[in-house]
C-alpha cells in the first residue's frame, strides 16, 4: 500500500474513510484507473481495425484518461457472447449489434438516450432506419454507429464475355447470364447458410422482389406462405442448380469473399470488402490474364423482380450493457468516439464499406473518392429492414437469428418442394410472432 501523509492519515482516521480504504484494498474512487471493454467484430476492413487498436486506443487514453480494451472477434461469435455477458451479468461494457439486434436484448441494455441525442444535434439527425433498431419503448438502448449493407460485386469482363456489358436487371436476364457463365466455370457465389450477413442480405431482398413478406403491416398478420413467396422458391431452386456454386450452402460471410478474390465465382452480393481487399493488394489478386483484379470489379443492385429492388441495410449499434459497473466512462467514450474529428478517422479508413449513422457523413469526401465505391452511399435510403412490412421489432429480430427465410431457401434448395417451404418458413414465422 502506497505511504499517506500522517496528516492525511489523521483526518481519514476521524471520517472513517481510511477504515474504508483497508476494507474495500482500494483507494478513493477520483484514484482510480476509468477503463471500458468495448467488444466488436473483426472488421472486413482489417486497416479500420489496425487503427482503432493503434492510434485511436493511444489517443483515447490521451483525451479522456480512459483506457480502452478493444476485443475483436468473428461476426458469427457475437450472439453467442452477449448471450453469455447477459446470463452471467458480466462481460463487455459496449458490444456491436448488427442490424435489429439490439431489439432482442431491450430489457438488458442502459438507456443510452443523453449521448444519441448529443451526437444526432451535432450531426445532423440520424437515418431513420438507425432510430428504428435502436429504440424500443421509446427509450434508445443503443448508440448507431454506422450502416454497413451489400450490392453485387462482379466481374465486369467475364459479364461482358457473355453479352451483358453492364449487370443483368432483371432476374430472368441475371439467371440467363448465370448459366452462361457457370458453363464457363465461373458461378455466381453466394451463401445460404447460417452466417450473420451474407444470407439474410441476399434472401430477404430476395424475397421482396417476388413480392413475398413475413407479416403485413400491423406486425402480426404473418402472410409468408403466399403466391409471390412460392414463386420465388421455385425460382431460387433453379437459379441455384443452373448459375451458383452450390457449395454456398455451407458458406459463412468470409467464403465469398476468398472465392471472389481467387477467380472462382464471377458475382457475389457483398459489402465493399472484396474490391477494398483487391485494390490494397494489386500485385496478389489479378485477373487470368495478368491484370489487377480491382480494375476488373464493379458494384450494382440484385436485380429487379416484379415486386421491385431491393437491399437490406445493415445499421451497426453500439449497445452499452445494463450490467455494465463502468456507465459514466463508457458514455464519456461514446462522446469522444462518435464526435467528429475520431469518427472521421475511422470512417476514412472503411472507404466506402460503411455509411455514417448520421446524415452529415453523406457530404463526407470519402465518397468522391472512388467512383466504384459510389453506389454504397445511398445504401441507408434505399432499403427495408427485416420483418417488412411491420416494424423490425424483437420478433423480427429472433426470425432472423433463427436463419428462418434463409433455410426456407436452403430447404428447398436441397430438396423440399416450394410449397412445403414455403408452410413450414410461415409456421416458425407465426411462432415467433404469436
């Protein structure tokens, strides 16, 4: 124990803090080391992960005294984590929630509503597609971060070679080109497996554009066994045999990634991460004929079905923990991480992969950065959230950590007929939602 001034000694004596102090080994509260556990994904951008370890952790101690414990881990261990942090009332302070989670763990987070409203005042008020999944009862149980999302990436020439100059719009024209291309030994990859991005990114957008939707918009008429979602069943089981590496059945959010930058598949629906990976390494990933492959890669929509085109939105969270004992520090480090002059590191270093959670990030110069990266912007705008057409409330938020549309898909891919699909999706849908 460090020596005390016998004067000091004396008037701790007579308060009864020094007997305090011996009790409790500790010394006053104002001595004590502030820290936060913040826990997230490993980034797809590994150079924004690189500086939130380096520099941002080195200058957070900097300005706020606050030392910042930083865990990465893979997207698809995170569920698995909060679960336990919640159940044993110990863990991370601050965790990363991908799109509507934050609305399964409602009743186990700390109203965060002071920094939100703070940082949106200063920032331009927030996409309301953010507001939605972080909020429940009126109160806000999350800080947004940013939206992440997916378009297809693809490789412009192999499309080319077989008659489409730009990406197929539609999905009949995207089917005919598949063919073509995986007659080449070129397919379209993509996942239909249980992993926290890719397959719900691809068959809820998917879904949408035949026209399909889990509940109306009352949130809790469930109508997903109808004619549009039979259809679109019908439709994916052909277009997986006839243009997708079939392997996607057991892929996680990474697979594509690799299969992509290997010359393996010709199109994936994916965030940023492939070109951003191809462009950082010019001289490892090229194309068969020696080139860059980044110079080859292009971005666009999935096509259009006859119920429109769609995205699904990725809002990232940052959730403070109701258990968390480090409240008062783990807002100040909300504050200083979600400012401008911090956030703006972070949000050069994703060069496009991400969109800001508020709407001053869109004039950000980021975005006339890279023509190729463009489309990303309007990402936030342009989408739905799961469990359209009611809100992406807690029910929706449990069909989608169920994987139930993904394995609707999945099922019928590996032999369910539609319909039976397509009735047993809607039976777990009407559980959850009952």
């Amino acid at each position: 124990m460090a020596r005390i001034a016998r004067r000091r000694l004396l008037k701790l004596s007579g308060s009864g803090g020094l007997a305090a102090i011996l009790a409790t080994r500790q010394g006053p509260a104002l001595a004590q080391e502030r820290s936060v556990h913040w826990l997230r994904w490993a980034d797809f951008v590994p150079a924004s992960d690189a500086l939130l370890k380096g520099k941002i952790t080195q200058d957070c101690k900097k300005a706020t005294g606050i030392t910042l414990r930083l865990e990465t881990v893979n997207a698809n261990d995170l569920q698995s984590r909060i679960t336990s942090a919640i159940q044993s009332g110990t863990g991370a302070d601050i965790v990363m929630a991908i799109g509507n989670w934050p609305q399964l763990y409602a009743d186990s987070l700390a109203d965060s509503g002071d920094v939100v409203e703070e940082i949106g005042k200063a920032q331009g008020g927030y996409y309301d597609i953010c507001k939605q999944v972080a909020t429940a009862g009126g109160k806000w149980i999350g800080v947004p971060w940013a939206v992440g999302g997916g378009l297809m990436a693809y490789r412009k020439s192999w499309f080319a070679e077989v008659g489409h100059a730009s990406f197929p719009a539609t999905w009949d024209a995207f089917r005919g080109a598949g063919r073509k291309l995986k007659a080449k030994g070129r397919p379209i990859g993509q996942t239909a497996g249980h992993t926290f991005g890719d397959a719900p990114g691809w068959w809820y957008p998917f879904l949408w554009s035949w026209g399909g939707k889990e509940v109306e918009a009352d949130g809790k008429t469930v109508v997903l066994n109808s004619k549009e979602t039979v259809e679109s069943i019908k439709f994916a089981v052909a277009l997986w045999k006839e243009a997708f590496d079939e392997g996607g059945l057991a892929w996680d959010d990474t697979n594509n990634n690799r299969a992509f930058l290997s010359g393996t598949v010709s199109a994936t629906n994916n965030g940023a991460s492939i070109y951003i990976e191809a462009k950082r390494k010019p001289d490892t990933y090229r194309t068969e004929k020696g080139g860059p492959m980044w110079q080859d890669i292009q971005h666009a929509g999935i096509p259009k079905g006859v119920g429109g085109q769609y995205n699904l939105p990725g809002p990232f969270t940052d959730m403070l923990m109701g258990y968390s004992k480090n409240q008062a520090a783990s807002k100040d480090f909300l504050r200083w991480i979600h400012s401008k002059s911090v956030f703006d590191e972070w949000f050069t270093s994703q060069q496009g992969y991400t969109c800001g959670a508020t709407l001053d990030w869109e004039k950000h110069k980021v975005w006339q950065a890279d023509p190729v990266l463009a489309p990303f912007h309007d990402l936030p705008r342009q989408g739905r959230l799961a469990g359209y057409a009611g809100p992406p409330n807690r029910r929706a938020a449990e069909v989608v950590s169920k994987y139930v549309i993904v394995d609707m898909y999945a099922k019928a891919i590996q032999g369910m007929p539609a319909e039976d699909a397509a009735k047993w999706a809607h039976g777990e849908v009407a559980r959850v939602y009952a």
